[in-house]
C-alpha cells in the first residue's frame, strides 16, 4: 500500500517535506498547494506532483494524507477541516499560538477519531535515536540532568519573527520537545534569561536573539537549554545526558569529515548550515513513521498534545523571562 | 535526457550500483540480467525494473547505457559486446586480470568510438573529494607523502578469492587509483611486503591478508597503503596527504555520530561496516559523473586506463612481495 | 631572591600547594603547620621541609609568605594574623563563609597596605589562559554566551559539606569566578535550580548536588554552570564561550592519550580523576604568579575582592535555588 | 639513597636531561661538563651544580653515574672508560654509528659487568606505556600491523647531518626501537624509500628528508615507518598497533586543549614543538627508570644491545634505499 500525499505550502519546510517524501518507500507525492504560483510550481517541477487548490486537495480520492506547511496561524484550521474530511494530517509545530485553540484542535481530532502528528523531526535523527536507545538500554543509568545547544546560523527575517511568537516558540520549542523526549518525565519547573545581543532590530520586535532555560521535573531532573540566533560556525545542534552511571552526548555534523594541518593549527570544516541539510535524514524517517502509522493504524509517536505541552513551556519561558521568577505547570 | 540503464549481474555490487541509478537524477533502471534468477527477482521487485538476458539487454533500444558487475573474467568480452553494440559502459573493476587483454579492451573502446568508465568510486566520495579539493586549491602546497589505510572487515568468501587475482587485485587496487588520483604523478616504483596473519586458510589459497605498498614517483613522492583483510571495529578507510605547506586528512565514518562515558571511559561507535554503507553517496556520485559524461558527451572522469594503471601497479606489488625487489615500472 | 613560604594545614590541598612550591624557580618550602602531627610529618618528610607551630610560623624572620590550606572557618582570622605579622598571603577560598566578615578582612588587609590573593587556580590554567587570550585576541569578537561544565566524580565526605557552606559555596565558587573572568562586566542576576539526585544523604545535610545557574550581566551576556557532585568518568571540567564572531572551547584531560578499537566501539581513557590531577599545572602557575607579585611588588591577580565577588554569587544562587525568583546583585 | 649525576655535554639534548635529573626523587644532579664553557655555565647556573672536566668527573667519589650526551663519535671511548671507571652510564643513541665497534663497546660494558643504558625516550612515554600495557593486557590481540608516524618540524642544521650517520640513523632509529618494542619480535626483513624532498641542500649533503620503511618480522609481523624532516603542523609523532583482536592509536600532544570555531572552521592549535616539549615526561621517566636500575641493581630497561638492534635496522633501510633490494637481518 502506498501513502499518497497533498502538501499544503511550498516554501522551505513544504520543500524539505516533499523531498522526504519521494525519499520513503510507500510514500507518493501527489499534489502541492501554495497561494504563490511560482513556490508550487518549483515543487511541482521538481517531483512531478499536481498543483491543486487546498479545497481539491482536501476533497480529493487520490489523496490520503497531508502535510501543512502553510503559515503558523492557519494551522488549527487546516489541521481540523482536514481530519474532518478523513484525511491524516501530519502539521509542522505548533498546532497554534494560542495554547486553548490547540486543546481544542486535539479535542477535534479525539472526536474525529482522526490521526494527527506534530513534526518533530529531531526525535527522528538518527543520532538522536540512537542516543536516545542508549538511554533507554539502561547504559547511563537514570537521566539526571539534560544538556542541550541549539544554535542557528542567522536570524530569520523580521516578518517571520514577527509571527512566530518569538524565540521561545519558533526556536527553543523544539529543545522543549527533545527535553521532554529525554527527561522521561514532565517537566514542572520553567526559568529562563533572554536578551538580545546580535541585532537591535530583534529588540524593535518585542523579541530576543539569546536565551538560556533552566527546566525541572518533579522528582529534580534538571534540563537547560542554550540557544542563540547567530553562530557563525553554522546550525550547531548539540546534546549531551548525564545520568547515573555515566553519560551520552550526540555530536555536530560538519559539511566534510576532513581535517587540514598546517602552522595554524588542525583545522575541520564548519558545521552544516541549517536544519534543511542537517536533518534530512530526520525529515525522511519522520515521514516514514507517520507512513507506518498511517498505513498500520498505530498512533502517531509525536501528537497534537507534544506539540500542545512544547507550546506550554514555551509559553512558561517567556513569562520567566519576562517576570524573573520560576515559572510551574500545572 | 534520461539515460536508461541495464545491469548486468545482481550480486551485492550490482544491488549497490542499481540503488544508486535510482537516486540520481536523470538516470532510469530499465532492466536487470542475472544468471540466478533469484537475485535478478530480487532487485526487479525492489526497483520495478524489467528481468532480460544479456543478450537482450545488448539488443534492446530502450537501455543506453549498462553497468557490469558479472564476474571479473567476463568483463573483458562483454565490455567489447556493449561498446560494439552502441551502449555505454560501466565496469566494475577491473578490466580484467590479465594487462595485455586489458590493454585489448582499452584499444577496442577507442576504435570503436565508445564510453568506457571504470568503476573507482572512492575518488567520487564527498570528503575524498573535499581533501582533492584542498590539495588542488594550494592549501597543502606540493603533495610530498600519501598515507593510505584501508582494512576490511572480513575476508571474502574462498571462492571469491580464487578468482579475484588475490588482495592486490581486488582490495588494494582501489588504493592504488586513490594513490595516482592524489600523488598526481605516475608510480614509477613499487616495493611491497604480504604476509597471511588471520586465517591460514589464505595461504593455502596462494593469497595474503596483511600487505603494506610504498609507490614512488620519479620526483620521489611517496605512498604507502596498508591493507588487512580483518578489522573488528568495521570497514577502515583514512586517506592522510602531507604536503610541503601542511596536510590534509579524510576520517572514517561512523554508525553513529554519539559517545558514550562511563567509568570505562568515551567510547564511540564502531566505523560504518562495509563499502554499501561506506561509500553509498560516493556510488550516487558515481553514477551521476557517468550520466553526465553519456549525456553531453563528455569524457568519463575515470577510464580504462585507470583501470589497467591500477592493475598494473597490483601486479608489480605482487612482484615485490615474492620477490623481495622494488619494481619499476615501464 | 628567594619567596620563603609556610603552609598551614597539611591537609589534600595543603599537600597540592606544597608540591606546586616546590616546583616553582624563586619559591622555597620552608615550614609546615597542622593539628594532626602525621599529615605535617608527611609534609616534612616529602619534601625535606621544618614542622612549626602556626604561631611560629607567623613570627619566622625566615618566612616571607603563607598558604592558608586551614579549615574555612579560620581563614579570616589567620589572613588577618598574617598580613598584621607583615606575611604575603595566599589563601584558599572562601575567604569567610560570612559576606560582612569576609568584607572586613578585605579592609584589613587595605589598612595594612598588605598582600591578599585568594586561590582561583582555574584562571592559571594554560588551556583557560589560552581560551582566555583568545577571547582578549578579538578571535571571538564579543562574549554572549559562557557555558561552564563541572562535574566532581563523587561527593566530598559530610562532615566536609557540612562546613563547606553547600554547593554553591564549595564547589560552583569556581565557576562562578571562572564566569566573571570570561564575561568581562560583573553579573546582575543570578538564577539557580538545586535538587538532589545522587545520594540523599546529601538532602539530610541540607545541601544539594546537581544545580544549574544562569549569570546575567547589565548588557546581556549570559552565562550557564551547570554541576553535579558525581560523574563516573572522571573530573569533568569544560569552558564555551560563545561570541558574535565566533567561539571557543577547553576540553576535558585525560588518564592518557590513547584509543582502542574494537567491535564494540573506539574508547578513550576516563578522565583525570579529581583536581590534583588536572589542575597540576594550574597551581603551580598560580603559585608562580604570586611568587612574582610579592618579589616585585605588584598586585596579585586575583584579590581578596575576587573572593567575595564570587562567595556573594554563591549566596544568590542559593537564595535563588530555595526562592524560585531570580536574585538581582546590587 | 641518591643517585648522584654528572652530565657530559651540555647542548640541546644535554639541557634535556639536566632537567629532568632536577624533577627525579632520588636523583641529584652534581657537576655538568662541557668544551664550551657558556653552554656548561648555563647548567650551572640553571641547577646550582659545579662544572667540571670529563676526567675529573670519572674519577670524582661523588658521582655515581653519567649521561652522556656528547658528540656520537666519542659516544663509543667514553662509555668505556666511564664503566671502567666504575660509573653507571646512560648514553644518548647510538653507541656508535660503526656497527662492529658499537659491539665491542657492548662487550666492554658486559666484561667489567657495568651498567649501560641507551636513551630511547618514548618507551618511557606516558601515552606509549598505556599504549604498550594496553596490548600486554591482551586488549588488541596478537600484533599484526604496525604503524609509526614522525614528522620533524624542520631539519637539523647541516652539521649535524654531516655527523649524524643520516636521517635512518638519526631520526628513524627511535621508530626502530619503537618498533621492536611492539612488535615483541625481531625484524627480519627490512625494505625502504627515500627522497629528498624538502630542501636540495640535503641531497648535496648525501642524505634524504623523506623516507617510507617496511619492517616484517620471521611470523609475518609487519611495521611501517613514514618520517619526513618537515611538518608545518608541529612534531607529529603517532603510533597505531593493529590487532587480531582490535587496535590502538596514541595522538599527539598540542599546545593548548582548546578549539576555536568560526566561519573557516573549527581549529585546534598546531602540536607541541619537538621532542623537548613534547617528551618531558618521558624524558623523567626515562632517567628514574635509570636511577631505579643504579639503586636496585636491576638491569637497565633499554640497553648497548637495543642500541644496536635499532642500529643494524638503520643499516639495513639505507642500503634498500640505496638497492631497491629488501635486506634480511642476520
């Protein structure tokens, strides 16, 4: 059997989905959908896909699931219409800015019986899961406290800052996730310090370039979270989990695994530069899984309540730094 | 343009080369001719290609181009069948064991007008080619020493070994071409020493497990390859370039980019285990350089004489390793 | 000219000190002081040094200097003692777990017109003295983010925490003086989450053992301790700073520089174990630095107002470990 | 008990193991002679000993043994008259560069039952023991493959050259005494290419820069040797052993453990200098593994004999450099 595909907006991340895509046996791209022409037609051009409108796409028979790419505040809309109409919804994070319309997005997919995955796609890396297996085959004992570096090489411009919801939505929800992934348990306890340091016009924005979170479970796991919208040494994406009995760190890949020596010293390559390269393994395995689930019946291994709960700490960061206090869930 | 491909034997080199003809863009598998007819299935219902006869393959208006991977002592006639029948060839190495009939083939192909590349698909690995790169680009100054290190996992089966011409001809010729690719002068020299350190099985095979090679240049560059049949920790590919100005390295690959600490101390995981998981991208790459030289014409980046070059070299290290006496070349 | 030194305590740092003097060109080891005769005796015997009382030791006319290795609660008493007997000081942190007592003693030692300086050997590591150049180099261009890991490979004994001061006060009290060192402006801020995960008997002591801290300058800069009381591989001990042109980091030390390989992976030794390992170097440059403030007469490079800075940091981060809200430093 | 040192010669190598009598418990460094009398004050008035003539230290009561780090061609006489003299000798490679007179001197020492022990540091490396004990403790197997490294950072002066019997005798000659210390059996086969590649004023001078050596033992036991008189990266000096069982690398040493990142890249500094820097602690393991010999009447760890075996292996790969013919040892 074979999963066919709608992509709803092709820019960059329509564009990483489509590809993972054709890259997954049992998955068929069949048609993209984007309000500029130009964007599915590159898409369309590249992979042989149809271009629809997203009303054909939700209405059609070839058609048995979707991915939504398109702007962070349709989302919840899309993501409800779509499990109405009987298709699986995969949905780039978040399912919304507004922590009550995403409960009430997961409220209609329970009602709908509908399947829907949230993308995480770094629980698919395969570093990340075999970090993560290493955990969980007992080899660092109990997880204690998490480390993680996120670092991208540039800001994004201001029209997507200013939609976004900030750093802490668009940028530090994925380290929630992987934090939540890692630490086994929810966590309770949120702190965090933000400022801006790379570019005023962040500042103008309302949101910051530099943050550090400091998260805590019930029984006092510890994870922080260090993140930056400018490394110039490219996407540096970097954890490490102390535990018990020793720990697991998973390290930055690198445009190529050489090494030139000269009086300057041993220097390697940078890092590679952004989500798009450094995760296409991710991207590809992501979208075999929901495949699985699709195909299987299983439930999704990322839902609309993990990206609901990213989005909560998310949100708890931001009022910790704004307010200078610890701030806890419920 | 699309070239349509046929291949020609199903083994394990076959598989690698079919999957790689469906990455690459502008490349079409056609067909597939295997003698065992459950291997031919195989690869047909993997990738939905037609299951013909060589013969047809050879007749056939629909293929362009095919890739050999038959058994070394067909290649030579099957190289002159396909170039006189019109199609471009791809041939795994090497042309065959005996210099003087490959010196044939290379004549045959030039008569006839025809595509030859000869498959040495290390020079097609992307960190390989970053390190050629940096040397091209200056950044080393003048190559002055190579240092190759090759080690294989485990020994091929016996019968492979038979008819293989021994390590030489079929491991350590592929770093010969590596040598010539980097030294970039011809070897003028070769001394070698082989022993049998793994199984004593080898010997009574009239092979060797455990050789080292120092190649020469006539302005006294040098290379020296390590080769063993047997590495517990996987598949070991290093290439070292020392230069008057610096030098320039290409590290192994690994299962996974983790580490692991403990009381044992940080360990990382083995190397990737073999050349289908090594060099799967160097295999695309690979192919996509025949494409393009079948397409517009152009001439394959590595020929024939590569192929007989290289043998040539196995030859005279086999020589120096009976012999005891460093062999010149002509 | 010779710097004629007294220790007083021969005690696991005492003995640390009186190997560094002994290492050190223009500084002599003298005499040694301790309650318990064998640990002076033990002294003595190493390294040929006299046995006096603390008393005589402050009236030698062949003293010109101390290293005050004593227990905490009398380092205040002892600096003043020595400093009114016209004795250069050097003393281990803490100067007094009290802020208003150690303050006092800094007004001492200023009415005195004597010489304090408080032991901070991480700032003469040559690893942190070459991160430190670089940074002061503009390799980095402005400091934004410092991240400091350090991780002890098990707890000191209870009685030793119990009169240590806890944690913040024993142990990040390096980090701290390590993050004012590298980010260059004082901190304002301070947040801290404690909790215990190792052993609960720490708990019953009052005390903790995995915290994180995040350091807040006026500008902005950022910084991140995290430690813990128990790493199983080794004493982990890492600097990043991050900076708007780049970064730069110190790695761990190792048992040895080796590497094994075999089927389950490549492993690395653990690392040293503790810091009378690592920090070899350190002291005995820290010494050195002392040695040349008092022969020449110029201030030592880190003060008495050193050791305050970095106790009152220890107090907020604790305030703020128990409070929940950030603490902002006046 | 103490051992109690003169040193004869007081150049480079001299300096070298002055200090390093300084760091030794048990070792006093009493009088240093040199023909030049700046180069003996500067001992002097580094370590406080006296100086003296070679002969009045051969007779003094209150010296036990000698480090003889004189030109080679008086290596062989006052080794000799030392021993007779009833002095424990410590000789700097080689005995002699003549072969047959190296043996007598051997016999000499071995008639007036002396001591004799001949400098090869790295065995007393720290890195190169965890390396040695590692394979002693079965963790790699049986050696099958061995790898040395070492690169110069720029040539000696010619002078040196002149004397030195050349770059195998010189500089190869401690990668043959590695050699058989890890092989664990003696080489019989020796085959060799060199080139002058770094500098034409070598070749006039009859010597190489560039040589690549294969060692292979009576059981098949291979070694490979590759040095060249110029690194622009620092004094590169790697050892891998490769066995049935695994395999183990020592790295090199750099200036600092640090690695600054930016857009070029990530650069860790170029390695230590030379052999000064780069072996200190060899160099003081190496002379308390002497004391201990001289105190505990034990044999010597290294000795004439080692000298010699490393010698012969010299020989042999100048004349297969010269032949292009393997040489077999007797």
């Amino acid at each position: 059997m074979t999963v066919r595909f709608g992509v709803l907006g092709a820019g960059r991340i329509g564009q990483v989905h489509a590809k993972a895509i054709t890259t997954v046996p049992g998955a068929a791209l069949v048609a993209v959908a984007d309000a500029i022409e130009a964007a599915a037609q590159k898409l369309s051009d590249a992979y042989g896909c149809d271009i629809r409108s997203i009303d054909d796409i939700r209405t059609a028979d070839d058609i048995d699931a979707v991915i939504i790419c398109t702007p962070t505040d349709t989302h919840a809309d899309l993501i409800e219409d779509f499990v109405r109409a009987g298709k699986a919804v995969f949905c780039e994070k978040p399912v919304d800015l507004d922590v009550a319309r995403a409960r009430q997005v997961i409220d209609t997919v329970k009602a709908e019986n509908g399947t829907l995955m949230v993308g995480f796609q770094r629980r698919f890396d395969p570093d990340f899961t075999a970090l993560k297996a290493a955990i969980d085959d007992g080899r660092i004992g109990d997880v204690e406290m998490v480390t993680l570096t996120s670092r991208d090489p540039g800001a994004p411009p201001p029209a997507y800052i200013q939609s976004s919801g900030g750093i802490f939505r668009d940028m530090t929800i994925h380290d929630f996730d992987v934090a939540r992934w890692l630490l086994g348990e929810e966590v309770e306890t949120v702190m965090a310090q933000a400022s801006v340091l790379t570019d005023p016009e962040i500042e103008k924005l309302g949101d910051y370039d530099s943050v550090n979170v400091i998260l805590r479970t019930a029984s006092g796991k510890q994870c922080t979270i260090t993140n930056t919208r400018r490394a110039t040494y490219g996407y540096d994406q970097r954890i490490e989990v102390h535990g018990s009995k020793g720990s697991v760190s998973a390290m930055n890949h690198r445009e190529a695994n050489i090494e030139l020596a000269n009086g300057d010293g041993y220097t390697k390559p940078p890092l590679l530069n952004f989500f798009m390269s450094r995760y296409t393994a991710a991207y590809a395995n992501e979208i075999a899984a929901f495949v699985d689930a699709v195909e299987n019946g299983r439930p999704t291994p990322t839902t609309g309540l993990d990206g609901l709960r990213a989005l909560e700490l998310a949100d708890a960061a931001l009022q910790s730094a704004k307010t200078g206090q610890a701030v806890t869930l419920a």
